[in-house]
C-alpha cells in the first residue's frame, strides 16, 4: 500500500510535464552537424506562444495556418526548443520542430533555415507510418530545400490544398503527407513569430 501511495505520488507530480509537449532533438550535437554542415556550435533557447504573445498571438498564428491548434501538442504553453546556429562567433541560421499529429501517432518535424528563412534540411525525427521510409528518406526531404513560408502561405491544411507543386507525397502516405505539410506550415510560422519579425522591428 505504501509502494502505491508513493507511485501514485510521483505520477501526480510529474503530471504537469505532460500538460505541454515540446520538440527537441535527441542527439543535437550530431543533429546540428549533420542539418547544418559547416557551423561549429550551437545555443538553445526555449520560447512558448504564451510567453511570445498569448491568446492575440495563438490566434494570428492560427489566421496564418488556416486551421485551430489543437491538443496537447498545440497549447499555449508548449515550450518550443530554438537552436541558434553558428560558425564560429557568426550566427548563420537555425533548427527547429514541431510535434504534429498523424494518422497512427506523433510526428515531430525539424527545420534548418538560414537566416533569411529558406529551409536548408528536412528531417523527420519521430514518425509513426506505414510511409515512414519514403517520408524519411533523402529524397522526399530534399523537396523542401529552398523553400520558404511564402512557398507555404497557400497551402490550406484543413482541405489539404495548395501546397508547392514540387511536393509530391510517397505512394502510401495517406494522411500522413498532409500532416507532414500542416506541420512544416506551422514551423515556419512559429519561426517567423519567434524570429524573423522580431528581427523587423
């Protein structure tokens, strides 16, 4: 009995964690190197919509995307994990990612941008699908290079339309392309929000 009163005590104090899920890379000092070729280190910064902007800033993003954050991946206090990108003392872009929901689970979808915000790599961390070696592969990855949100401010997420034509989804993606697409939409959203517009002003 006392074994489970103290089980019980730990879950309901880590219950919080589970209440915002965030995004970061399981290995970044080999992540980095391999998404971004030639920088030589790296800082890690934590940003949520709620510390960024609130309520009024949930919903631009949400205007901009074209669909509702929802769940636990999307609340507002979800703490997003930015890595500054550097060569040398020269900051020279950056990665991000994104928890997403698929049709059999989690996707989280990293970023490399440089600095003016043109995707440099792609890359699929957690895939759950019955396409995750075509979604994972270099060359499904490698469409999405030299895009950028303009590329993806068509794209309507909940009709699953509009997306760059050079996009071409994997014969068994299903659901999953469009979740892979919704999810770098909202990247390069959230990365325009944290980022580039502050850079503006």
């Amino acid at each position: 009995m006392k074994k489970f009163i103290l089980t019980l005590c730990a879950l309901l104090a880590a219950a919080p964690a589970f209440a915002a899920v965030g995004c970061d890379l399981n290995d970044p000092d080999r992540d980095v190197a391999r998404l971004f070729p030639g920088s030589t280190g790296y800082k890690t910064r934590y940003v949520s919509v709620k510390q960024a902007g609130g309520q009024p800033l949930l919903e631009k993003i949400e205007a901009r995307l074209g669909d509702k954050f929802k769940g636990l991946y999307e609340t507002m206090d979800v703490p997003y994990t930015l890595y500054d990108i550097y060569r040398n003392k020269e900051l020279v872009g950056y990665i991000h990612g994104v928890n997403q929901k698929g049709e059999y689970g989690g996707i989280q979808v990293f970023l490399a941008l440089d600095k003016a915000g043109t995707v440099k790599a792609f890359y699929i961390q957690k895939l759950t699908s019955r396409a995750a070696k075509d979604l994972r592969s270099k060359e499904f990855g490698a469409q999405f290079e030299g895009l950028a949100l303009k590329d993806f401010s068509p794209y309507d997420p909940v009709a699953a339309k509009g997306a760059p034509e050079r996009l071409k989804a994997p014969s068994k993606a299903g659901k999953d392309f469009g979740a892979v697409l919704r999810a770098v939409k909202k990247n390069l959203i959230l990365l325009d929000e944290f980022v580039f517009s502050k850079k503006e002003k």
